[in-house]
C-alpha cells in the first residue's frame, strides 16, 4: 500500500482485481468457477465509489483476506476434483443447422 495516506493505489487495486480472476480460474468446478468471478466483480463495482481513506483501506485489506481464502479454497478444491466435467463445459457434439 501507499506509505504516505495508507491508501492503496489504482494499481495495486487492479492487480487484486486480475489476482481474483486468476484464482477464479483455478477451480475445476464450473459452478464455483462462475460464482468466484461474480463475486469478484460484484464486490469491486460496489466498492468503485468509495471516498473515505479509512473506508477505501478496510475494503482493500478485506479484499486480501478474501483473496487468500479463494487461494487456499482453489487449492482444497484441486485435490478433490471431480472426474466428470460440468453440463455447462462439455461441448455439443450435435451441429446446428441453420
């Protein structure tokens, strides 16, 4: 974080941002895949508009936690991966016509 206001910065909250959405890749399940990414992005929409420095830094630091716990779930979730993919990952082998 920022030494001077103990805000972090664009940057740092970016790289939480992209950090969320990597971790979100991790999960072999489609469904817990899907609600981590939504998760993510709903969170930081409804932090955007934040002004005050003390609330701005608690949403930052709860973020982190956040983070560490989706790290440490994606790896649980590794070790029992299903075998079988999701309904919403096998691809139709019937074409289409149009």
């Amino acid at each position: 974080m920022s030494a001077a206001a103990g805000v972090p910065s664009r940057a740092e909250v970016l790289t939480m941002f992209r950090s969320f959405l990597r971790v979100a890749r991790k999960f072999t399940d489609y469904n817990i895949r899907e609600y981590t990414k939504r998760k993510a992005v709903d969170a930081f929409r409804q932090n955007r508009n934040l002004s005050d420095p003390s609330a701005i830094s608690a949403a930052f630091s709860d973020g982190k936690a956040q983070l560490e716990v989706a790290k440490r779930q994606a790896v649980i979730y590794s070790l029992y991966a299903p075998k079988l993919k999701s309904v919403m990952e096998v691809q139709n082998p019937i074409k289409h016509r149009n």
